[in-house]
C-alpha cells in the first residue's frame, strides 16, 4: 500500500468534494464549514480529550453534530476499577457552538447553568477549565488541567467516503504533557507524570458506520512513546492513521487489525486482545481493565460504544528491523458502531 501525504491547501473544493485523501503530520490543510455542500443538518465537529496515568484519567467532549449538540465528562480510576460519567445532550446547535476550524488556534467555551467546558489555548499551552453541577450525586466536579505539547508532529487523516462530498477530517495530537488537579466534592485528583490526547475531528460523515480505535501516550523506561492505531471509518485506501512516536521520530504503518476475543458469538471485551499489522511490525497484547460501554438509542440515532482501558504489551518495528518493546503501559482500545 503506498501512502498519499497530503498537500498544503484548502480541504474542500468549490462543490463542497474532498480535494485529496492522504495523511500528514499537522493541519495543512485548511477546513471551511462555509464549504461544506451537503444537505441537511449533516456536519459533525468535536473536540475530544483524554488525560491519563497508570492509576487514574479523564475524559471531555464538546461535539456540534448539526442536529445535536453533546458534552461529556468521564472520570476514571483504573485501580478499583470504575468510571463515572456524565453526559448531556441538546437540539439543533447547527454551527451554534462555533468550533474552531483549526486546532492550533480559537478556544472551544461552553457553557449553561449546570456544566461550564472550556478549551483554551494560553502562552502556547492549552487549559482546560471544567465545572460540572452534581457530576456524582451532590458532588460538584471541576478541573483545571494545562496540557504541553511534547512533540512536534502528530497524526493527520483526510478520509473521503462512499458517498459524495462525505468526508472526514481528523488530527490526534498525542503525548500532551498533563499537570493540574481535579476536584470532585471534597476530593483533589493530582495529575503530575500523565499525559493527554486531543482527538479533533471536521467532517460529513455516513449515516451508519463502526470503527476501531486505539490510542496510548507516556513514558517507558525514560522514552516518550505514543502511537494512534485505528479503521474501518471512511475509505482509507489512500492512507492510513496508524503511527508510532517515539521520543522525536514518528513512524508510519500499514493496516491494522484489532482481534477481539469471541465468547458465545459475542465479542468478549474484557479478554486479552491481539492488535497487529499485516506485516507484524506492529505486534501488541492489550489486557483490559475497565470497559466504559454506553449504548443509546433515541429515535432514528443510535450509538453503541466500548472504550476499553488497559495494558499494553508488545513490539513496533522502526529502522533496519530495530524493535521497540513496552510492557504494561496503560492506553485504551475501543470498537464503536454509530447510527446517526
């Protein structure tokens, strides 16, 4: 498979149609909702962040979905193990939200009576300042957190599908520094040695679609490791997003296949998965913790999630054959099948 790096330049042409699919290592191309030519409320633009150590995480989300606007918070602890969620849902925001077009630049800030979410950039950090009313029972939570960017390139994907002027455009920015606290009641959460991920996502996508996507970033015996392994989300034959970064280098691969175990038909989450490349220079076991599943179904949209958080194991082959190995790093894996 020969991979497409994509150009500098605008990201839709005239008609609203995907210039180029490809991948690159930063925003270069420039997303134009004005752009966008599908009819109906169509456009899907968020803003997802997970902050994370070996014991504890957090997850934000702020998403315009044109038809719906949706916020979550997912707070983690990977030793008991549990998670708590809180996630809030409206109608017809339809560009109200005003998402940045790029990510490198413009703040993300919402805020009503009973959850303030704000994405800032500040100094060349970004600050996220959360506030939720009654997040656990009569437990307020808020965050304040400053996420440092620790590398220089990241994972970008421009994906077009099936149908025309249907598209996706989505950068994961890993290994981001994470210091700051979060309180929910009267206790305080410390983040000192964890580190984030920014998934940014513009696009049109199709109504019914399942993807798979894992994504790890920290340190391992003195080395900056992250890597971002995903498909089955659009046509990726010019491209995938599958890299590897390590300490200053990044490193391209080919497909990837997440193997989940099967138990009585059905696939068995919370067993040790295979995640491997065709050609093996990507060789993983990932023994999973916690399975944050939610599942909605309201009216014609529906959404069925597992994001599994545990360890991984394993090799990525680099230069000349060269192996790097990690041993028990915590990440997440997540198979996810939507219909709206």
């Amino acid at each position: 498979m020969k991979q497409k790096v994509l150009k500098e330049g605008p990201l839709l042409d005239h008609q609203g149609h995907l210039i180029e699919a490809g991948y690159a290592t930063s925003l270069v191309k420039t997303y134009d909702r004005t752009k966008v030519k599908v009819k109906g409320m169509r456009i899907k633009e968020w803003d997802y962040y997970y902050i994370g150590d070996q014991h504890k995480g957090i997850a934000f989300t702020v998403a315009d979905n044109s038809y719906m606007w949706l916020t979550s918070v997912t707070l983690f602890d990977f030793q008991k193990p549990q998670e708590k969620s809180k996630t809030f849902m409206g109608w017809l925001p339809n560009g109200k939200l005003k998402m940045p077009s790029t990510s490198q630049t413009g703040d993300v800030s919402f805020i009503k009576r009973n959850q303030h979410l704000e994405f800032l950039h500040e100094n060349g950090k970004r600050h996220l300042r959360v506030w939720i009313k009654q997040f656990d029972g009569n437990k307020d939570l808020t965050a304040d957190l400053i996420l440092e960017k620790t590398i220089k390139d990241s994972m970008v994907i421009a994906t077009p599908f099936e149908k025309p002027k249907h598209f996706y455009y989505n950068q994961k920015i890993n290994l981001l520094k994470a210091t700051g606290d979060v309180t929910l009641g009267e206790e305080t959460i410390r983040f000192d040695e964890a580190y984030g991920v920014l998934d940014w996502g513009r696009g049109v996508w199709t109504y019914q679609n399942t993807w798979y996507w894992s994504s790890l970033s920290g340190v391992f015996e003195g080395k900056k490791i992250g890597f971002n392994l995903g498909y089955g989300f659009g046509d990726t034959s010019q491209a995938t997003e599958n890299m590897l970064f390590y300490e200053d280098k990044t490193y391209k691969y080919e497909d990837v296949v997440f193997d989940i175990p099967l138990k009585e038909g059905q696939d068995d989450y919370l067993s040790p998965w295979k995640i491997q490349s065709k050609d093996l220079k990507i060789n993983l076991t990932f023994t999973p913790i916690l399975d944050r599943h939610s599942h909605s179904n309201v009216l014609i949209i529906s959404s069925n999630q597992h994001q599994v958080f545990g360890m991984f194991s394993g090799t990525f082959e680099i230069d000349n054959g060269k192996k790097i190995h990690i041993h028990d790093m915590m990440g997440f894996a997540e198979k996810v099948m939507n219909k709206w």
